[in-house]
C-alpha cells in the first residue's frame, strides 16, 4: 500500500481527494488541515508521500516543508494556485526540497480534480520512488553583485558570438529537477559560451517563477520562453509550462520560440526541444544533458544526438530522485558519460572550453 498524507485547508478538497485515491485501491490515505496537524500525522501515520498546501492558517506549507526536511525527510509534492505569489512560494519549496509541484484545480472542485486525476497519480507514484535530498545553501548573499555579474555577461556574449557557429546544451529534467538546476546552472560562469534551452516538466504558471529563481542565483542569465527569443551564449531559456520549447532557425539565427503542446504526455516535451534541435544545428555543435525524472521522455532523440556525433550527459542513479529518465538514455546506449549531478557543470566547462569566472573575481 502506498500512504499518502493530504495537506489541506478545505474540507471538500480533503474529502474528494481522499475518495479520489482510495478508490485506486492501493493508496492508504490521513488528512491533515494545517502544518501543525500535519507534523502530528507524519509522526503518527508514516506517510510515504506528503501532499501540501502552501497557504494555510496556523502553519503554512513552506513552514512545514521546513520542518518536514529538517526532522524526517520524505517525498513531498506541493500543490498550489496558480497566482504570482502562490506560484513563487512553490518555487521556493521546491529549493527547500518538496519534489515535486502541481496547480490546484479551478472552478467546481469535483470537476477540476477529474480533469488532474491521472496527472496526481502519476506524480504520487513517481514521489513515492524518489530520494529527499537535503535544501540547498540559498545564495543571497550574492545579490549585491549582480550589477558587475551584468557587465560580464554583455562581455562573454560577445565574446563567444566572435566564434562562430553558436552551440547549444540542451537539458531534459521533470520529477526532481528544480533542484537538480539549482545544483547545476549556479556553476556556470558569465562567460559560458553556448546557449542553454530546457524542458523542465512543469505545469503552466510556474515556469516564470522558477526562471526569476533561477536568474536570481546565476551568473549566466535566466529566462521563461514565451515566444521567439534570438539564442546567446551564457543565457539559459526556460520552456513554458505545459507548452514546448523548440528551436528553429530564423534570419540565419538560433531561436528559441515556445509552441503549442503535442500529444506527448509531458510537457516541455524534451524530445520535442532535441528533435527541433537537431533538425536546424549539427549534432557535434550539441550538448544533451538528461537529469532525474520519471517516464522516458528525451531519451530517444538524445540517443540520436549521440548517434549523430554530439555529446550526452547521463545523471546517476546515485544522484538523481526519480532515475527513470537518464536510465532510459543510458539503456539505448546514448549517454556519452554516466555521472553524478555535482559534477555534470564541470565536464559541461571542459566540453565547451569556457573561461570559469566567479562572482566578485
């Protein structure tokens, strides 16, 4: 039996949610309506996975999620408005270490978690396989010297248009990933001379957030694709959530431009973004990095990347909360390298040649 605790202030949500995954008849549920009550039904229940709120009275979600990681980590998935606020507090649970986030439905209650019901499943089960890993060590203290880190990426930018052909790193990321990002990018120096476009599995709403997250913790510069957006070396592009991010060719430059979603179950869809990719670049000028994350999303056209001469980054079992993804890549024989993710910025630097910089040097 999977045990599940459900966080959440509304009593008609808690009850439909509970007859909701009951009825699967496999999944045991507990109730708690607010972070107090929910430290109690963890100590209590031993849930497997935790469904939390993020605005609830007494206690709030990230209040929780705090002492969740603190005194006994588990999986824990965030479920959230999609509003500015409700969506940047998800983002920011996600930092602490839930790993997962969904939006709660609109409109009537009944109708709305049909519509997400095999979208919570899905992310339950995939909660349920995966490691907690410990908050990261937020850098704020960086905060005071963007205006320097600006300067320098003008610089890099036009140092590396000065090159050449550009290149590109194109990472496919979901259950996990938030984290995993934050790991990485935060590596990258001003001076990184291809463009970086991810799919990150992400519902719609959240993906701006998590790109002003990031921005705000990078050298390199952090952005949401919302439509076309001429390609530059040392900026990452985020792909909308539950749109695709691919990249064409326009005027003789790399572009990256958000479109509407295909029949694929996941969204940014990363064999969507590779596929594109290879259809308007050489292979050898691309980098494909598959992170954690469930289903096999990425792994057939990275595969064909490396068959075709580019190169591929594999994240580890050892490292990765959910391994589903990189293990697929790896079963078709299209991971350059196998490693684990406090190393893949490292061998993306050696790949690429990039001057390494830091903040303040």
């Amino acid at each position: 039996m999977l045990k599940v605790l459900i966080v959440e202030d509304s009593a008609l949500m808690r009850r439909q949610l509970r007859r909701m995954l009951e009825a699967e008849g496999d999944i045991e549920v507990a109730l708690a309506r607010n972070g107090v009550e929910a430290l109690e039904q963890i100590a209590a229940f031993q849930p497997q996975v935790v469904t939390l709120d993020v605005n609830m009275p007494e206690m709030d979600g990230l209040t929780c999620l705090g002492h969740i990681m603190r005194d006994s980590p588990r999986p824990v998935l965030m479920v959230s408005s999609i509003t500015e606020q409700g969506s940047d507090a998800a983002v920011r649970a996600l930092a602490l270490g839930a790993v997962d986030v969904m939006a709660k439905p609109d409109g009537t209650v009944s109708v709305g978690l049909d519509r997400m019901r095999d979208e919570l499943l899905a992310k339950l089960r995939a909660a349920a396989r995966a490691r907690p890993r410990r908050a990261l060590r937020l850098r704020d203290t960086l905060r005071a010297e963007r205006a320097a880190a600006e300067q320098r990426r003008a610089a890099a930018a036009a140092k590396a248009m000065a090159r050449g052909a550009l290149g590109l790193t194109l990472i496919g990321v979901s259950t996990g990933g938030p984290r995993t990002l934050e790991e990485i990018l935060p590596e990258l120096p001003a001076s990184y001379p291809q463009a970086i476009v991810v799919a990150q599995h992400m519902p719609a709403g959240f993906t701006a957030s998590f790109a002003r997250r990031l921005d705000g913790i990078c050298e390199v510069t952090v952005t949401e694709v919302n439509g076309p957006v001429p390609l530059a070396p040392g900026h990452v592009y985020i792909g909308r959530g539950e749109a695709d991010v691919v990249v064409e060719r326009r005027l003789g430059r790399l572009v990256a431009n958000s479109v509407r979603a295909d029949d694929s179950l996941w969204h940014p869809s990363v064999n969507r973004l590779v596929h594109s990719a290879l259809g308007v670049a050489q292979a050898g000028t691309l980098i494909g990095v598959q992170l954690t994350g469930m289903g096999d999303d990425g792994a057939e056209a990275m595969a064909l990347l490396r068959a075709r001469g580019g190169r591929t980054i594999a994240e580890s079992e050892e490292t990765a909360a959910v391994f589903g993804m990189p293990a697929e890549l790896i079963r078709r024989g299209g991971a350059t390298e196998v490693m684990n993710c406090d190393r893949i910025a490292a061998r993306l630097l050696q790949w690429t040649g990039a001057e390494v910089r830091r903040w303040g040097s």
